[in-house]
C-alpha cells in the first residue's frame, strides 16, 4: 500500500494506533479502548495479547500475538534467588492471564500486569518507599517503555540484543546477549570485583 494513502497517524501507548486509511478511520487498539469508545468486540480470556481491529468505529475483526519465554527464564530466577536477590518482581503490560502463567512458569515471586508507562513507574515508586533505602532496587529491561524507570531505579540494566535504544542509552550496565540469565553472571561478577578491590583496600591500610 502507498503510504501517502495513510494520514493522521496517531498513537496513545498502551491503548491503540489510528490512522486515516483512503479516507477512512482504522484503529487497532486493546479491549479497554474499544469499550471506552463503546465498540461492539469479541471478548477473549485466553493466554495471548490480542488487537482489535475497527474501521470507521465498526469491528472488523483482531490479530493475536503471542510472546515466547526465553529458554533461561526460569535457570535466570532460580540462579538469582540462589545469590539472595530477594523479592523478584515482574512489572508487564501483558493482560493478567499471560502474567500469570508466565509468572508460574518462571517462579516469580510476584508481578503486575496491564501496567502502562506511568504506572510501571508507580509501582517501582512504591517499592522505593517499602524499601526505606534499606534495599537497592536493580530494573531489568529491554523496550522504550523501560527506559523511565530503568533511569529511576538503583540499578538499570537493559538487554543489549535487542533492546530498544533508549532503554540502552539509559541504563548502568547493558546485557549484550538477550539471554536473562546473564544478569546474575553480571551480579556475580560485580560482587567478586568488589570483594578483590575491598581487598586491595584493606592490604593497602595495613602497609
């Protein structure tokens, strides 16, 4: 299709994409937008992200997406835990079934879904304040809607490979290999370099 046929291109994260198409309004949204603009919807309560798709405000249909896990998921939690990482937390904007089972799969210890941008920054607000500055709270991500809080976090990390740029540009330390896993060789790495440099100090106090 002839892109000068697309105009008014607009984009509310989170909730949906429109554009004017030869003349006509299409729109591909989430289940929350179409009933906030009362479009009429197949309704599903399955373990996929669905799109629905309206044409001048009528339905015309949806397109699934799926998401696979990746292969060290459930060995990168595992392998946290065994380094006393405490309190796992996955922040997603996946509806409440995909978090879950995902958040079985994987042994999380807790999650919250259909998070928008804003609101991913919310709940890392109130893991801040639970912490009272006891705990440092280290964000792993790889798309542009983690760049705020890895930026807010004490730690961001973003995954390299495939990681949106601003979520790259963002953080402290970044995975180049998409494989989670690699964030506990990352932690191990930094707790043998400070244990060698504390080391070192002490050596040095004692001449």
């Amino acid at each position: 299709m002839d892109n000068s046929q697309v105009e008014n291109y607009q984009e509310l994260a989170g909730y949906v994409i429109a554009a004017l198409v030869n003349g006509k309004s299409v729109i591909a949204g989430n289940d929350k937008f179409l009933h906030r603009e009362n479009i009429e919807h197949n309704t599903f309560d399955v373990e996929v992200t669905v799109v629905h798709l309206a044409v001048d405000n009528s339905y015309i249909g949806y397109i699934i997406i799926a998401d696979k896990i990746k292969q060290d998921a459930v060995s990168a939690i595992s392998r946290l835990k065994q380094l006393g990482i405490e309190n796992n937390v996955m922040l997603t904007g996946y509806n409440k079934i995909i978090a879950y089972q995902i958040a079985q799969k994987i042994a999380i210890d807790s999650y919250a879904s259909e998070l928008l941008l804003e609101e991913k920054l919310e709940y890392l607000e109130k893991l801040i304040r639970q912490s009272q500055g006891k705990d440092k709270i280290a964000v792993v991500g790889d798309g542009i809607n983690d760049a705020p809080i890895i930026a807010r976090a004490d730690l961001g990390m973003a995954m390299g490979g495939l990681g949106s740029d601003a979520a790259i540009e963002t953080a402290d330390v970044v995975i180049m290999k998409d494989a989670p896993s690699k964030v506990a060789d990352a932690i191990k790495i930094a707790q043998k370099t400070h244990t060698i440099v504390c080391g070192k100090i002490l050596f040095l106090l004692w001449l």
